[in-house]
C-alpha cells in the first residue's frame, strides 16, 4: 500500500516538474527548444535505482540503471539535435535528479523517507 503511494507520489512529482520545465522561458537559454520528458523519467529512474542500491539481489536495481541509461541517451540526443552537447545533457539530468531528491526530502511527512523506506518491501 505504501509502495503504491509512492509511486504515486513519484508520478506527481514528475507530473508537476514536466508542467513547470514546459513553462520556463527558453530565450535565455544557448540551447534551444528540447524535450525534458527523457530528463525527467531518467531522473524518476536514477532515484528509484538509489532506493534498490543496496538489495542483494540486483535484478530490480539493474533493471531501474537499464531504464535510466536509456532515459538518458535520449535526452543527450535530444540536447545535441538542440544545439548543446554531452555536458550539457549530464548538467542538466543531474539538476532534475537533485531536484526530485530535495521534493522528498521536504515531503518526508507525506512521502516517508524514500531510501530508508525501501527496507520494509
């Protein structure tokens, strides 16, 4: 029940960020217009890869790192054909992984501790 929370909570956050990336202002930015959504969903896959880290059995953990590598060749091609590079790409996967990061750490009263949580499934 608490995983289906969770996962929940994980979707509207992801939910509300794809709303909020969609409108920010691109005109400042050297890279142009680009799809956040692989940024987003490798974001949602890195944490919960976080969360399986440590499981002895891998199985959940290396299927979550599969989802995320893909997530993030996409969103490096998505950057390139935009105008930025590599870099920029790991920039900016790394801002939306620190961001989902920082939510549940200011959510832990509705969202439980998400990485000490994981102990009891």
């Amino acid at each position: 029940m608490f995983f289906k929370f969770l996962v929940g909570a994980i979707a509207s956050i992801a939910g509300a960020f794809a709303l909020s990336a969609s409108a920010q202002d691109q005109a400042g930015n050297k890279i142009g217009a680009y799809d956040d959504r692989p940024f987003i969903c490798g974001a949602l896959f890195s944490v919960l890869g976080e969360v399986h880290s440590s499981d002895k059995n891998r199985e959940v953990y290396n299927h979550y790192k599969s989802r995320f590598d893909r997530s993030f060749e996409k969103a490096k091609s998505n950057i390139r054909n935009a105008g930025g590079d590599d870099g920029d790409a790991e920039l900016k996967m790394q801002a939306r992984i620190d961001f989902i990061f920082r939510f549940l750490d200011q959510k832990k009263p509705e969202t439980g501790d998400l990485l000490s949580s994981r102990e009891r499934y």
